[in-house]
C-alpha cells in the first residue's frame, strides 16, 4: 500500500469515526426525549390511577350510604305499619 492509498484510509476512517460520534450524540439524545417522555406517560398513569382510586371509593361511600338511608326508609315504614295496627287494636 502505497502513502497515497494510506493516506485515503486514514481519511475515509477519519470520516467513520466522525459519523460514529454523530450518531452516538443522535443515541443519547433520543434516549433522553425518550425517558421524558416515558417520565410524562408514568406520571400521567399515576395520576390517572390515584383519579380511579378517589372514584371508587366515592361510589363505595354512596352506596353504604344509600344502602342504610334505604334500609332507615325501610325500618321507617315498618315501624309505621306496627303502629297503625297498634293504634287500631
């Protein structure tokens, strides 16, 4: 191999390493916008779960509630009709 031809091997590997570096910047760029992201959709999920979470135990509470308030009604009218017929003996 003559000087010339060494020469243009030192260029063209020159050339790869800077296209190497190129990419790897591209890498770990696309690696930090990518755990942004994932970071963003985690939170959201979180959000979206403790939301979930509030709901649930809202409709839990609301029908306790609307079970006693109907079984009060309940023990109401009963106790009504016990005294109807009470009153009418």
């Amino acid at each position: 191999m003559n000087e010339e031809e060494k020469k243009g091997c030192m260029q063209m590997l020159e050339e790869i390493r800077g296209e190497l570096k190129l990419m790897r910047a591209e890498l770990g760029h696309t690696r930090e916008l990518s755990e942004r992201r994932l970071a963003a959709v985690e939170k959201i999920c979180e959000d979206h779960e403790s939301r979930l979470r509030d709901v649930t135990a809202g409709v839990t509470q609301f029908r306790f509630w609307s079970s006693v308030t109907s079984g009060g009604s309940t023990a109401m009218s009963l106790l009504a009709l016990l005294k109807s017929f009470v009153y009418k003996m």
